[in-house]
C-alpha cells in the first residue's frame, strides 16, 4: 500500500484506503414509504455514524461523504433550514462518538457559506478531534467541484502575478495542492447511491482513477451489509491506472 501521505490511491491493496460516498436517494426513501421528506433527511443521518463505523472496522483510513452541494442552496428554503438544523443536531450530538471512535474530522467545501453557528460547530469538531490517530472523515458541505478547480486555478494565478510561480512550473502536484483536499489521497473507490449513473459534480479531480460503484439501494437503506459489498466488489477490480495487463504483471 502506499504512504498515507500519497496522493496517489492503492492499486495493489485489496481494502481501498480512502472511499469516498455520494449520499443519494433520501427524498425517494421518504415518498417510498409515505413519509415528508424531511423523515428522509432524518434517516439519512443515522446511516452517516453506521457507515464511519463500518468504514473504520474495514480498515478504511479516509471516509468522504457528500452532505451538501453548492448548488443545494437552490432547494425550497424550508428544505435548506431543516438540513441546517439537522447539521447542527448531528454535530452536537456525536462528538463523543467520534472521539471514542478515535475518528479525525475534516471539513470540504465553502464553509463560509454556512450558518456562523454551525461553522463554529464545525471548527469546533476539527479542533478536538485533530490529535486522534485514527480513521479521517471528511465530510463535504456547500461543495462544488467546479468551484474548487476554478478557486484552485485563481490562487495559481494569483501567485503568477505576485512573482512567486511562472506559468511552467505548474504541475498537477501544485494544483491539487490548492484543492480543498490537499493532503488526502485521492479516493480507491467512489460509491453513489440510489442508482443514478453520474457524478454530481463531486471530487471532479481526484476521482480520475478511482473504481466506481453504484448501487440501487437509497442511502437511507444503505447499511454496513451494503458497506461491505462495495468494499468486496472493489476487491475484484483489475486496476490498471492506463497500464497495459503485462505492465502491471511485470510491477508485481
């Protein structure tokens, strides 16, 4: 496997070492079974704390789940105001968890867009579970991926202009640097719930050579059995990173 500190993800190890989730199919769960979709929401939350532990017991070391895009800011009000209570629920109540968990939390995304509170909610966590040696979540919020490589293009600019980079030197290393994952390997495996066949402008970047999962089951009755299948299926890939079967052959 490769260091932790690699970007690059791990062609050779069975367990991926970063998954990251697409969270999908909460509004269908709720109308499947009759319920506002606000229960959806609800549901959804409890599969977060049952997919970290899940995660955590497989041996994964980097969890990313999208919670919230930029462009969910366009939903009904009533919708955005709920998730935001729901968020802040959550944060106050599974602190103790994570901590026991040994769980470091990250945050992804425009955070500064959210509610002052839950951004000190939010910071709060990254302070206190910083020092743990565990599993790294992180979670995505008011994430864009578009807006990240755009954000990430303007800071390379920016440094051009002030003197202190010329246009060749930039690499790839330098532009991830400047992404809001910078430091995290990029994702082994991406799961999407809920059967839809796209990518929802998440993780545009560092998904380029990650294993794609999709599933049918909404993310409200997606549990640690689903989990696993994922992880399993991941298993069997052939992962080639545009090598040819002999050249990986021949790196074994």
């Amino acid at each position: 496997m490769t260091s932790l500190e690699s970007r690059a993800p791990s062609p050779d190890s069975k367990i991926p070492q970063h998954v990251a989730v697409i969270m999908d199919g909460n509004g269908r769960w709720a109308r499947k079974q009759g319920y506002p979709r606000y229960r959806g929401h609800e549901e959804g939350v409890n599969r977060v704390e049952e997919i970290t532990r899940a995660a955590d017991r497989a041996g994964v070391r980097y969890l990313t789940l999208y919670a919230f895009s930029k462009e969910n800011w366009k939903r009904p009000a009533d919708e955005v105001g709920f998730l935001m209570s729901l968020l802040a629920q959550f944060l106050d109540s599974k602190m103790k968890t994570m901590m026991e968990n040994n769980v470091i939390f990250k945050v992804i995304g425009e955070v500064n867009d959210l509610p002052s509170v839950i951004q000190k909610k939010l910071e709060d966590w990254i302070q206190k579970t910083k020092s743990n040696t565990g599993m790294t979540l992180n979670i995505a919020f008011s994430y864009s991926s578009r807006f990240e490589i755009t954000r990430a293009c303007k800071a390379l600019v920016q440094k051009a202009v002030d003197g202190k980079l010329h246009p060749s030197e930039v690499t790839e290393d330098l532009v991830a640097a400047e992404l809001y994952t910078a430091g995290l390997p990029d994702p082994d495996l991406l799961i999407r719930t809920s059967g839809e066949m796209r990518i929802s402008n998440f993780l545009l970047w560092q998904l380029s050579y990650s294993e794609l999962y999709v599933t049918e089951t909404l993310w409200p009755d997606f549990h640690e059995k689903d989990f696993l299948d994922a992880l399993s299926a991941y298993a069997q890939r052939d992962r080639r990173f545009g090598l040819t079967e002999a050249q990986m052959e021949a790196k074994k």
